[in-house]
C-alpha cells in the first residue's frame, strides 16, 4: 500500500491549479469591461490615460497566454499586488487578518469536537433509544440553522439586551490593554463568534461519530471483547471509542476548512476582522484583487486542512498504517 | 458505500424516519401554499411604502414595518416565492448535473469515469464559501444568477454517491445480458441504469433543495442576492445594515425571517432524511 499522505498530492495539486486558473479566466470571460472586475475601479470616471496606465499596469493589452504566465509568476513569488481601495500590499492585509480567522475556527473546532463526539459516541451507544433519537432529531434541526442569522440572534440578546459581551470587532477599539488584560479583551470579544461557529460545527462532528460508533459496535472485535467477558465500560472506552475515532479526526480536519470558509458569514455578522471579513469587504467594494488573493489563501488553508487529515489517519487508525 | 445491502422493502423504514418525513412534508405543503398564495394572504404590497418607517408591531402591521416603511409580514410571506423557487430551481440544475455525471463515470469507470470523479474531488475540495461569493460577485445579482451558481457548485456531492450505485448496477446480470445481445450502451443505461438511481437521485435531489435553501439565503444576506426581488435573505440584510438587531426591533425584524429560512430548509431536510433511512437505513 502506499502512503496515504502523499497519494492524495497530485489532487490537491491540481485544485492549487484549478483555483488560479479560475482567479485568471473569471475576470476575463464574464461579460461586459475586463478592466472593471480586473481593477475593480469605475472604470467610468477615468480619463483615457488613466485607463491606459491601468491597462499596462495589469497587462491586458498582452495576449492572454503571456498574461497567464505572468499571473502564475507572481502568484508563485508571492507577489498579490495592490489593493485599489486602500492602496495598501494585499499580503500584508491577509497576513493581519488570518490570526483572527484562526483564533475563531481553530477555536470553535476544539470545542465543537469534545461536544460532538461525546454526543455522538453517546447516541451510538443508545441505539434506538430515545436519547439517541431525540438527539439525531435535534442534530439534524441544527442543520438547517441559518448561520448568520443565529449570529445576528446572540448579539441581540447576549450582546444588546443582556450587555455581556461586545457586539463588534475583535478588540475593544483605541484600548490600552496590555498583557493578560487584552487577552481577556479579546476572549470577550471572540466568544459570539466562536459559540456561533462552534454550533455549527457540531451536527457534523456529531454525525460521523454516531454512525463510525455504529459502524464499530457491529464489528467482530466487539463480539470478541464482550465474549470474553470484558465489562460494558471496558468495551465503550477501550475497543469502541477507540477504534471509532479516526474517522472523526479525519472529518474534524475537513471541518476546518469548512468552517474557515464559514467565515466569511460569521465574520461579517460580527464585523470581525478576519480574512471571511476582507473578501466580503472586497466583494461589496469591487476590490476584485483583494477577493482573488484572499480566495487563494482559502484554497491553499483548505489544501493543508486536507493533508494533515491525509496524514492524521494512519497515525489513528493502525489498520490504514504503511507496511 | 453500502448501498442495497439489504434489499429496500424487506426492512420497513423506522416509524421515526416515517414520521419525521411527514412533519417534513407538512412544512414544505403549508410554505408551498404560502407562495402561491402570497397576494392572497399578504395584507399589504411588499414592494409599497404602507406605512411609517421602523414602527413596531401594531393592528395594522403585525410584524411592524421595515427602514421605508413597507410591512414585514408581507414581505416575510412574499419571501417564500424566491426562498422555493431558489431552493427547487438550483437543486434541479445539480439533479441533473450530478445525474449526468454520476451515471457516464459510473458506466465509464475507466477513462471517462476517472476525468469525471477527477473535477468532483476539485470542486469538493475547493473552499465551498468563497468561491460561491466570488462567483455570484462576478455574475452580477440577479435571481438567474444565483441560482446558477448555487447549482453548479452543489451537484458534485450527489454525482459521487449516484456513480458508486451506478457501478454496481452496471455489472447486475439484467444489464450484462442487455449488452451481450447487443443493445447499445444509451439502451442499457436508459432502460436499466436509470429507473434504479430515481429513487436515490430523488433523495440527493431533495437534500439539495434543503442546503439551496440555506445558501441563497446566506448570499441574500450577504447583499448578493438579486436587489429587486423580496426574500428572507434580504430581509436580514437590512437587517443587519439597519443596524435592527441592535435594538428591540430584532423580536419582529430578525426572529421572523431567519425561523422561515430555517423551516424552509429543514422540511426538505427531514423528507431527505426518511428517504434516505429508505435507501440505506442507518438508525
């Protein structure tokens, strides 16, 4: 058998490629000015030099094979350019805003995880029951939760009426905070976000615990370990959970990526200034270079979340472990 | 995937999965009715200035009005319209795609099937979000629009779980018996192939209504969505830009919408649910 890790690479290769490509033909197939959704600016209210100067400047005047190297030259060297909004390197923008898109994600995920699997290991083990079905029933409810809606709902009631949070922003604005002071200003601050991510993020984690649970419990093994006598706790913590868990880690990686792209609700709802917030920013204020970066920092984030769940799972599950 | 391992009839459907199903059913009918007869049971023209703006709930408007005045519960009815036709449009577009895809790689698995499973993995892999909003960024906000780029961006989980039955119905002996007397693949594929997916197609069908539901809201409330039409989405996009969360109003501006987008999508998801119990039970 060969190393799951790396079987998987040429894939996300190939995604790496796609999602480039797509940041360079999107602009220049829709109808309608390429320079517009290139530069993002009213193209309307430039004079003819300007637009001249912008034309060069991108090289749309080039033919479109020669464009396509160049774009794939400065992706590579990391050279994302301007953004036409405020001026500012796009690499520096991203590289301010991603710790908060991490703080709350990874955050979220930690939680999400604990709960998902104690709940879903749980409802397994009550197959059928009515804790099993009122959960699943529950879980399944919570799928359908629009996101930034209960987002908007707790800040309404924890921030606005009952005042125990702030409802914006990741830090207290123009505080002077320093050591463990701001960081509990900035806990205070991500706790909505990370309660709303993390909801979310249950049903899921729950779900592929229940059914890798299911999965094992009617396995050989198990009728092994209860034949020879081993007690109901000995069989849940030593051969169930155990062998149930690898998928879930698996599934927790992906999750990751998942909820990173959640972001960009999340982050809008409670104008948290992380990477999700930035691509909306940029969408609603036609920055399109700033959107195109910041869509490749997502790929390139989803591409490791995948790998290391690749990587994870061996490691988890010694039936899947390289000879 | 397990699928067919016991054979769909000899293992009655839970009467739990049975009767989520029917809830499910009854809050698809009751919306579906709320739709067509939206000018009927609407007190107002969403789209009029009826009233003061931000009043709060009163006789006349029950739901109170919105930032110029038009009545939300008008607008929270006419919602059902766009949410439904979204939710169902989209998940034909990604019917058909997925069904399209999901059977040539199934029937094909060599080359053809391997190409084919090839761009599932990028697009499933490729961050789901992001690329919806850069899409509908570039599409421009139009109710066409959005229900394109919903479509084409939730069809490639479903072709996955079609082409792995699709695989194993293609070696079944009715479908090898079809080929050796020398019936053409389009024959085997339409008359043997086909009728045997519906029933699975139909489910993943019915589990993408459920999730277009929820992302053409999420793209309305993003301000992505189409700017003349009234829907849920839009209705929390004002919302939130209005700052209506902030203050009392939330009780009849946010609650109202975001528990219709909810039921909307989880109807769907629960008749998915019992469907599925039915293919390939795992309660």
């Amino acid at each position: 058998m060969r190393r799951i890790g790396l079987k998987n690479l040429d894939r996300y290769l190939l995604v790496f490629v796609v999602a480039v490509s797509l940041n360079f033909l999107l602009p220049r197939l829709m109808p309608g000015n390429p320079l517009a959704l290139i530069a993002g600016v009213d193209v309307g209210l430039m004079t003819p030099d300007e637009r001249a100067e912008i034309i060069t400047a991108v090289g749309l005047d080039e033919p479109l094979l020669t464009q396509f190297i160049d774009y794939w030259k400065a992706v590579l060297t990391f050279d994302l350019g301007f953004s036409y909004k405020s001026g500012r390197p796009i690499v520096e923008m991203i590289t301010e805003r991603l710790p908060w898109t991490l703080l709350i994600t990874v955050g979220s995920l930690m939680v999400s995880a604990v709960i998902g699997i104690v709940l879903g290991g749980w409802s397994a083990w009550r197959r059928g029951k009515k804790t099993d079905l009122s959960m699943l029933t529950g879980m399944i409810s919570l799928q359908s939760l629009p996101s930034f809606w209960l987002g908007m709902l707790l800040i309404s009631v924890f921030a606005v009426q009952l005042g125990w949070f702030p409802s914006f922003g990741a830090e207290t604005p123009a505080s002077s905070y320093e050591g463990m002071a701001r960081v509990g200003d900035i806990l205070e601050h991500a706790i909505l976000p990370i309660v709303t991510l993390t909801v979310l993020s249950i049903p899921g984690v729950y779900m592929t615990m229940r059914y890798s649970m299911l999965e094992v419990l009617g396995s050989d093994f198990i009728r092994t370990a209860r034949a020879k006598g081993a007690s109901e706790r000995r069989v849940l913590f030593g051969h169930v959970a155990r062998n149930a868990i690898a998928p879930v880690v698996t599934f927790l990686a992906i999750r990751f990526a998942f909820a990173f792209g959640g972001s960009v609700i999340i982050e809008t709802v409670f104008s948290y200034p992380g990477l999700g917030r930035l691509i909306f920013e940029a969408v609603s204020g036609r920055d399109y270079p700033v959107m195109q970066a910041a869509f490749l920092v997502f790929t390139v984030a989803v591409i490791v979340a995948n790998l290391v769940a690749d990587l994870l799972y061996p490691v988890l599950d010694p039936r899947m472990r390289v000879e | 995937m397990k699928l067919f391992t016991r054979r769909p009839g000899r293992r009655p459907t839970p009467k739990v999965a049975k009767r989520l199903g029917i809830v499910g059913g009854v809050m698809i009918s009751a919306l579906v009715l709320m739709a067509v007869f939206a000018p009927l049971l609407a007190p107002y023209d969403p789209t009029e200035r009826v009233g003061a703006p931000f009043q709060p709930p009163s006789a006349e408007h029950w739901l109170g009005t919105n930032d110029v005045g038009q009545d939300l519960l008008s607008e929270l009815i006419y919602g059902a319209r766009v949410s439904l036709t979204v939710g169902i449009v989209a998940a034909i577009v990604a019917l058909i795609l997925g069904t399209t895809v999901g059977v040539l790689a199934g029937y094909y698995p060599k080359r053809l099937g391997k190409v084919l499973m090839q761009s599932v993995d990028v697009i499933l892999i490729l961050p789901f979000l992001p690329l919806l909003i850069v899409l509908a960024a570039y599409l421009g906000r139009s109710l066409l629009n959005t229900i394109v780029v919903i479509g084409v961006l939730i069809w490639a989980g479903p072709s996955r779980v079609i082409r792995s039955q699709v695989l194993s119905l293609r070696s079944r002996e009715y479908v090898l018996a079809s080929r050796t007397m020398g019936a053409p693949d389009r024959w085997a594929i339409v008359r043997h192939v086909l009728p045997r997916t519906a029933l699975l197609a139909t489910g993943t069908f019915v589990r993408a209504v459920s999730t277009a539901i929820l992302l053409e809201a999420a793209l309305s409330f993003l301000g992505l969505g189409d700017p003349l039409q009234k829907s849920w989405g839009s209705i929390l996009f004002w919302a939130q830009s209005r700052g209506a969360f902030l203050t009392p109003a939330w009780k009849w501006w946010v609650l109202p919408p975001g528990l219709m987008i909810m039921i909307a999508s989880l109807g769907f998801a629960l008749v998915a649910f019992a469907m599925e119990e039915r293919i390939n039970p795992r309660l």
